[in-house]
C-alpha cells in the first residue's frame, strides 16, 4: 500500500518460464496483489509461478491463448475485485522487459491526482535506449506518430506496455469492447482521450535480454494501423452527439470531411475548386486539412479531459 491506495500488479505471461519467476520475486515492497494471467502456456510457466516466494498475494489466471490484450485486461478485472477502496493496477510484463525499480515512478502521478493512466516512456530515461533493437526502435517512432494523431494527444513510447491505471478508470471501462491482442496500449491510449482520462509517460528504464518477440510485423502493423483509424474516427465523430461536443471538436469533424472530400474522385466543393485553381493538388488539400484538423482535435481532447476533471471535482464537493 502506498499513502493510501492498494497497489496491484498486472503480469501477462504466455511461455514465461525462464522469467516469470525472478519477475514475481523481485516485485517492490509495497505490492498488495499480484496477478499473473497465464495465457495458455506450454512450457512450465505454470509451475514457475506456483514455486515463486513472495510477499504479497498471488493469483495466477488461466486463460486459452487468448491474447496480451485479453490476458490484462483479465488481471485488471481481477483487481476490481479485490480491493474495496482506491487502488492503482500497474501492467509489468512476464519477460522481465520492465525494471521493478520503475514502480514507485509509475504509480506516483495516479495517487498524486496528477493522472488517471500513467505509462512508461523508455526515450526519456537517462539510460538511453540504446540497447532496444533497431527495428523496434524505428517502429516505435512511426507508432508514436500515428497513436499521437489517432489519440489527439502526444505520445512518445506508445508500445512501452509498463503502465498504472487508476481504479477509478478501471470502473468506467467498458470491457466488451476490448483489443484483444498486440497493440492494446494504442487501443487504450485512444479510449482513454475519448473518455476525458488524463494520460501522463514518465521515463521507464529500457530492458531487453534473451526474450524474444512474437510479433508479426506485417500483420502487426496492417491490423493495428486498421484498428488506430476506425477508433480515431470513432472517437472524433462521437464527441459530436454526446455531452462532450466542443466547437473544436465540430472543427475538426469539418476538416476531416474536408480531407476526406477532397480524396474521393467526383466529389467536390467550393473551397476544393477554389484550392485547385490556385494550384494546390487534392493530396495536399488533403494534408493541409488534416493537419488543421489534429490542431482541434488536440484542443478538443484537452477540454474534454478538464470537463471530466471538472466533473469530478463537483461530485467530491457534493459528497
């Protein structure tokens, strides 16, 4: 427990068998609950985690191969039900790629009031990232930019899966619609601007050793990418019929139809003709509006995150 709020651990673990079990023993004091969501391991994962000594209380979840998405967002309802009062459930992944001397410094912003989702960003930690492989490096910067257009909101390491999310969050979510597999961080960092959830990275420690990834790239990419634009637009045109809506939001649903408009053969308007007869080509009508359009998007979301905190704050004052 920490100034109050339980603290539980989140660890997705799927063939973890030579990592799982230094990741249960060397979790910080402090730790009320661990839940390790074994998602249909074949190897001695399982066994690893029942021989693990730790301090705080153990849960292992069983899943099917299910997927990283589906196996925390298990752990994090798992979490509900364990604690009565505030609580703060942080994700540490089963291989051992997160340094549990990083914990205190997630977990602070949510029980400080600071932030309602707190994730680790590994490009601002004084250690550099020069020992993440190079691909990933170069896919995490091309995520960065697409999650930051598709959140409305900078997001610099949207792959670093350390992350501590408030219980107040986990209350509000709504779990049958959940991204089951790699790239659940994007999904989430989306929902969490559609909801008015206030996002926060804090540098996290980069640590790569003998694990190895399961990601396809290609299959990666095409689905998540897929995903990041439905979501995107979802959330961008939703706030336009909920209490949410702000003039900004309204801009920037122009300026996407704008963009939109101008990319489809046989659709035009006055503002188009009048683009093109002054030489400027459809594809950069098009980049020019959506540029404009994140500009409102961004505002749109920062407003819709101080109306929540707004809210929140008149309900404390009433109770």
């Amino acid at each position: 427990m920490e100034e109050g709020w339980h603290i539980g651990v989140v660890v997705p673990a799927k063939n973890e068998a030579q990592f799982i079990r230094k990741v249960i023993e060397t979790m910080p004091e402090g730790v009320d609950c661990i839940v390790v969501v074994n998602d249909g391991s074949t190897d001695a994962t399982s066994q690893e985690i029942k021989a693990a000594q730790c301090q705080a209380k153990l849960i292992e979840i069983n899943l099917d191969g299910q997927g990283v998405g589906a196996a925390i967002d298990a752990g994090h309802q798992a979490m509900l039900e364990q604690f009565d009062g505030p609580f703060v459930s942080v994700v540490m992944a089963g291989d051992g790629q997160m340094d549990p001397d990083d914990l205190r410094t997630i977990i602070a912003p949510v029980i400080a009031g600071q932030a309602d989702h707190v994730k680790g960003n590994r490009f601002a930690h004084s250690a550099g990232t020069d020992n993440m492989p190079v691909q990933r490096k170069m896919a995490s910067k091309v995520l960065s930019i697409a999650t930051t257009l598709a959140a409305g909101q900078p997001i610099v390491d949207p792959q670093c899966g350390y992350t501590a999310t408030s219980h107040e969050v986990l209350k509000e979510w709504n779990w049958n619609r959940s991204w089951k597999g790699y790239g659940y961080p994007n999904f989430w960092l989306i929902q969490l601007a559609k909801g008015g959830w206030r996002v926060l990275e804090v540098p996290v420690k980069s640590v790569y050793g003998a694990e190895t990834s399961g990601i396809k790239r290609f299959k990666f990419f095409a689905s998540v990418g897929t995903m990041m634009a439905i979501e995107h637009h979802r959330r961008n045109f939703g706030w336009l019929f909920n209490r949410n809506v702000t003039p900004h939001t309204l801009f920037a649903f122009i300026a996407y139809a704008i963009g939109w408009i101008s990319l489809l053969p046989g659709i035009s308007t006055d503002l188009e003709r009048e683009l093109l007869n002054r030489g400027l080509h459809p594809v950069m009508l098009t980049l020019v509006a959506w540029i404009v359009a994140h500009f409102f998007d961004r505002t749109a979301t920062a407003m819709v995150q101080e109306l929540k905190l707004n809210a929140k704050a008149r309900q404390a004052k009433e109770a």
